[in-house]
C-alpha cells in the first residue's frame, strides 16, 4: 500500500487531483483508515489512473472516463471513444483549413496582394436616361453624418406630401472634412415645391460596384478612367444611385429605419455620370 502522497508522486498526480477523483468516485483509494483518515493505493491503482491520464489525454471528460472505467461493456468504450475520435477528426479538418488559409495569407503579404478581397465592380456601360423628376436636399456635412441628411430629406419628402417613386441617389459636389452633398430622391408630383427639379436625361455611362460604400471609390476611378480613354466629355458630376443598400427598398417616411440585414458586402450601389 502507498500513502496518498506517495502514490501521488509515483503516478505524478497531485494530491488535490487524487482527493478530488475520490470526491467523485472516479478514482476510490484502496483503503482508508479512519482514525486517521488516510488514504491509501495499492499497486492496482496504478493502472487506473494510467487509463485516466491516457483518456484525459484524449480530451474525453470525466464523466465519460469515469463510465469507461465502470463498465465492462466494449461495446459502449468503443460508442464513447468513437465519438470522440469524430469530435477529433472535426478539429483536425477545422485546423487544416486555417492553416490553408494563412499559408495563403502568407504568400498574400509576400507578394504584396491585398489581404482583402476588394469590391466587384461590373464592365462599364451606357444608360440613355429619361428626364426625371427628384427632389433634392444639398448641404455641407461631415461624411459620417450623411445618415443624418438623409434622414433630413425623408422627414422633408414627408411633410411634403411626396410620393416616392425610385431609390436614393448622392452627388458628390466636394469631398473635404465636410463634404457638399445633395441627396436626391425620385418622386411622382412637385406640387411646384422648391427643392424638386428635373434630372438632365441624355447619355450616361455607368459602372456597378457591389460592396461596402467605402469601396466606391474604386468604381469612381475605373469609370473615369473608361471614359477618357474612349473619348467621352462628362457633362456634369457623377451620381451615386444606391440600388442595394442601408435604405430599405420598400420605404416606410413614417418610420425610416436603415435596412441592417444587409452585409455592406452585398451593398449594390451604381456610379453613373451625364456624358457626350
């Protein structure tokens, strides 16, 4: 017979960790004498707690170890351990996969490609456009509080009777600290309200850039860079139309709530510029 303390450092369990299996009767000691109330193993339990440790090792829980131990049924050690090797082979498929990704992530940042997957942008094309009737809201804003404008200009198309007719355009008048934006939103009637006015029609050229607004301006410059080289002449600024986005496609004025389902990666948004 070993004492608890001896037995603790031939199996190199600590004393706390024995006590604490005998607590839970995964692990009894061989005898107690209980004038002194000492613990004491036999050589037997040796080969017990080997099975623990190697279980242990295994990630099985103590519950289920302590199941193994008491039961002399194969068939329900291979049910239990078979679950875990499923658990096992799980992670292992888990940890393949990002170490996949970071060696990728690695040759990205040696080669000096973006990290990120940038926005998807379309070919550039033509749109012949209809003469539109919008009403507009343009003031001088810091670009984070352009949710603010917008608001402003569906508290304005409210109490004016308005009935919307399209989806939410920007135009970009100046782009400093604080930005010269003119909202511009597509209605039925003006009742001759001063902010309404017609949209030029006449030729634009567009692009289609899917992703978060703060990647359009990779679509501004593929379109500026595809009209000049087909020797096109913008004939005023270029216009955001936001096709899919934070304003909700089916508009309620009264209870103007941004759409927060959408992934900024699904924001669809269409650059497009007056040209002749």
């Amino acid at each position: 017979m070993y004492t608890i303390g001896r037995f603790s450092k031939i199996c190199n369990i600590p004393v706390k960790t024995l006590r604490y299996y005998d607590d839970i009767d995964l692990l009894k000691p061989s005898y107690i004498d209980y004038e002194t109330n000492y613990r004491y193993y036999d050589y037997d339990k040796i080969e017990a707690i080997k099975i623990i440790i190697l279980l242990k090792n295994f990630h099985i829980p103590l519950a289920d170890i302590k199941e193994i131990i008491e039961s002399a049924d194969h068939i329900q050690w291979n049910s239990i351990i078979g679950q875990k090797i499923t658990e096992l082979e799980k992670q292992k498929q888990k940890i393949t996969k990002e170490i996949e990704e970071m060696e990728q992530l690695k040759i990205k940042m040696a080669t000096g490609v973006p990290i990120t997957r940038g926005p998807t942008l379309s070919d550039c094309y033509f749109e012949n456009r209809e003469g539109i009737l919008v009403y507009a809201l343009r003031k001088k804003v810091q670009v984070k509080f352009i949710d603010t404008l917008v608001k402003d200009l569906f508290d304005q198309v409210y109490a004016y009777n308005l009935v919307v007719n399209g989806k939410l355009m920007a135009i970009f008048h100046d782009r400093d600290l604080k930005a010269d934006v003119e909202l511009l939103i597509l209605v039925k009637k003006s009742n001759d309200i001063v902010g309404c006015k017609i949209l030029a029609k006449g030729k634009y050229a567009c692009i289609t850039v899917k992703g978060p607004y703060t990647d359009l301006k990779s679509g501004y410059e593929v379109l500026e860079k595809w009209v000049a080289e087909n020797g096109l002449i913008q004939r005023g600024k270029m216009m955001e139309v936001y096709e899919n986005g934070l304003v909700p496609i089916n508009l309620d004025l009264r209870k103007l709530r941004p759409n927060l389902t959408t992934h900024p990666s699904d924001f669809v948004t269409k650059v497009c510029v007056p040209i002749y």
